[in-house]
C-alpha cells in the first residue's frame, strides 16, 4: 500500500509555477528567461579564490551555530560602515544562516505562534504567507498599489493590528516590485512599532541595488529600534552568490539567541566555505558590487524603455531597486494568461505576478538579471509578438 499520510500543512502549502518555470529555463535554450531572480553574474574572482583556499586549508567542519567568529566580526563592521547599525556583541545580535529564506523560517517561528498574526505584504515575496501559514500562524496582508509604486502607507496598517499582531514584514528593496521605501515611511513605520510593542522583519536581501536618486534606508539603524526590528541579508544578491547559501540576521539579543538555539534543528550552521567566502566578499568586493549595480542600472533603463513598446504591458512608477519590473497587463489577460502567451508566441519566460499574491493578480515579474544581448532580444520578441 503507497504511503498517503502527508501532513496538511503540507497539502495546504500553494501550488506555485517556481518549478516549472526552472525547468522551462533549463530545458527550452530557445526561451529567454526574464523569469529566475538570480544574477546572472558569476560570483567575485576573490570571493571564488577565498573559497578555493578553504577548501584546500581544510575548513569542511562544522561551524558554531550562530555561525564563525570571523565572520561575525566582518557582518558587525558591515553593518556599521554601511547600514548604520550598531552592534555590541555579534555573537549575541548576530546569526548567520543558510541564505536569508532560512533566517525568514527561523524569525517567523520566533516571532508568532499558532493563531497569532503577522502582516505580510502583498505583492510580497512568494515565500513569506506560506511559511506563516505552516505554523499555523495568520498572515495578514498589507495591500500595496501600483498607483504610486507600492509604497506603504502606515494608516493602512495600523488599521489591520490588532491584539494577535506581533509583527510586520517589510522588504525593501522590494522582491517583486522594485520598491524603495522612502526613509520617511521607515520612520513613521519604526513610531508604529513602538506604539503597538511589534517587531518589525526588514527584509534587505537587495541592500546594494539602487539606481537613480533612491537610497536604501536601514529602518535598524533608527533610534530606539534595538528591540524592535531584526533586519535580514543576503550574499547571494550583491555579490552573486545565491548558490552558496549565506545571509545573516541581525536584531534584538532574545530573538537572536532564539534563532541560535534553533538552527540546531535546521541546518546547524551555514556551509563553512561559504562563510570563509563570505568574509572576503564584505571586506574586497565593494568594487565588484558597484560594477553590477552599474550593469543592472544600464539594463533597467533599456528594460523601461523596451517595454514602452509592448502592446499590453505598462509600468505606472519606474522601480527603483533590485532587478525586476513588474508590469501591469492591459490586454484583459489574467496573470498566468500573459506568462504563457509570452512562452508560447514571444519565447520569453516571466513569473505571473498572482504568486506574489492576490494583489499580484495583473501583473508579471520580469527579471533583468539578464545579459543585455538576450535581453535587447526579449525585448523585441515581445515588441513584435506580445498584444
């Protein structure tokens, strides 16, 4: 007899197009993907040099829990020199982890238990309501609109808290909109969080990519915000290392500790390579970041400019960070519609925005981690064969 005992968190998990779309990538060399959130640089020749050097000294141990000294000790310098926010003891505010997807896990389950809630915006990134749903938590969806870039407005939350909320997800830069929260809507978040005692999970996995005049704003690094946010990053962004697994958290020493304890029964540490990696990617890879940001930027435009001339597809606001346009479709097709007339008629491989969520509805995600060759190419396939 098959095994049929599946649990329900499991059943209820959505079912997402993510795989497919991989595999569509993977399978069909005459597609172009603009769908897979994943630079298409190759890590830094140092961070793969660091690596190699690892590997040769011997580091193929276990690493502590809340992940090597050194490293630590590079994340808290980071953290000052770049995002403003001071650390006074690393192995007590700072946790590395197996990509930032799992310090998310680890914080949600810190954070809220069965029945308590959870605001999570909406578009948001795709793994954020799924995981609080598997511990049986709420997650409570802050609307966000396209009219003026899916910025958030604070009197809108504060209408959704109640006495179960414990807390807020923020992702700036925003994953899949491109959204820069303006350090004024930061504030007015940070003076929210206080008045109703919730933590905030500022996601910043995309820290370093901002064009024009946008700057990324630390919502940490506010006065008075020590107890409440514990901000998320990632190496696999910035520096092109999305297969070596590693980001960090960093916030309040309970929650933190927390977290420690329980990467015991996750993945323990992260890779140890990746962490000796890591350390030379903080501290020699400025340069090589500032190189792809250049490079995103430059593909952005064009991106912006390309899409001005597809029947049915529109951007109301220029996003300003991260790499991704989220167009909205006006051609009456729904999401998932738009996604497969773009394989089918134009060859080019989006994400539909309803796995963003329910305000995604509408929209498709197109990445521009993406060669500009094949993008300038993508571009014309859906200028002439998208309507």
């Amino acid at each position: 007899m098959a095994f049929s005992g599946l649990s329900k968190r499991i059943r209820e998990l959505p079912k997402s197009n993510f795989p497919a779309i991989i595999r569509m990538a993977e399978e069909d060399k005459s597609i172009i993907s603009l769908g897979i959130g994943e630079p298409d640089f190759p890590a830094p020749k140092a961070v793969k040099q660091a690596l190699k050097n690892a590997v040769d000294k011997n580091f193929t141990h276990y690493s502590p829990t809340a992940g090597r000294h050194e490293l630590l000790e590079a994340i808290a310098k980071k953290l000052k020199r770049e995002n403003k926010i001071k650390i006074d003891d690393p192995h007590r505010q700072i946790i590395a982890t197996s990509g930032s997807s799992e310090a998310i896990m680890m914080a949600i389950m810190g954070i809220v238990d069965i029945g308590e809630e959870l605001l999570v915006p909406n578009p948001g990134f795709v793994t954020y309501r799924p995981t609080v749903e598997l511990i049986d938590a709420v997650p409570v969806s802050y609307n966000l609109s396209s009219e003026d870039g899916f910025q958030i407005h604070v009197e809108d939350i504060e209408r959704l808290c109640t006495p179960k909320t414990q807390g807020i997800i923020v992702n700036t830069p925003s994953n899949p909109t491109g959204t820069v929260l303006k350090k004024k809507v930061l504030e007015e978040i940070a003076d929210l969080a206080i008045e109703k005692n919730i933590i905030i999970v500022s996601d910043e996995a995309y820290e370093h990519l901002v064009y024009d005049k946008a700057r990324h704003f630390s919502i940490g690094s506010l006065n008075g915000m020590e107890e409440h946010v514990l901000s998320l990053f990632s190496f696999s962004k910035s520096y092109a290392m999305p297969g070596f697994r590693l980001g960090y958290a960093v916030g309040p020493e309970k929650l933190v500790n927390a977290m420690q304890q329980f990467h015991l029964y996750t993945t323990l540490s992260p890779n140890t390579m990746s962490q000796i990696a890591g350390i030379t990617a903080l501290e020699k890879c400025g340069r090589d970041v500032e190189k792809m940001r250049l490079e995103y930027n430059r593909r952005r435009k064009f991106l912006l400019k390309g899409l001005q001339g597809v029947q049915g597809l529109e951007i109301e606001v220029a996003p300003e960070g991260a790499f991704y346009l989220f167009p909205r479709v006006t051609n009456g097709m729904t999401s998932e519609q738009a996604s497969k007339a773009l394989i089918k008629d134009a060859k080019v491989l989006t994400a539909p925005g309803n796995e963003f969520g329910t305000k995604g509805e509408g929209f498709v995600r197109m990445s521009y981690a993406t060669a500009m060759p094949k993008l300038k190419e993508a571009v014309e396939r859906m200028q002439e064969n998208f309507k």
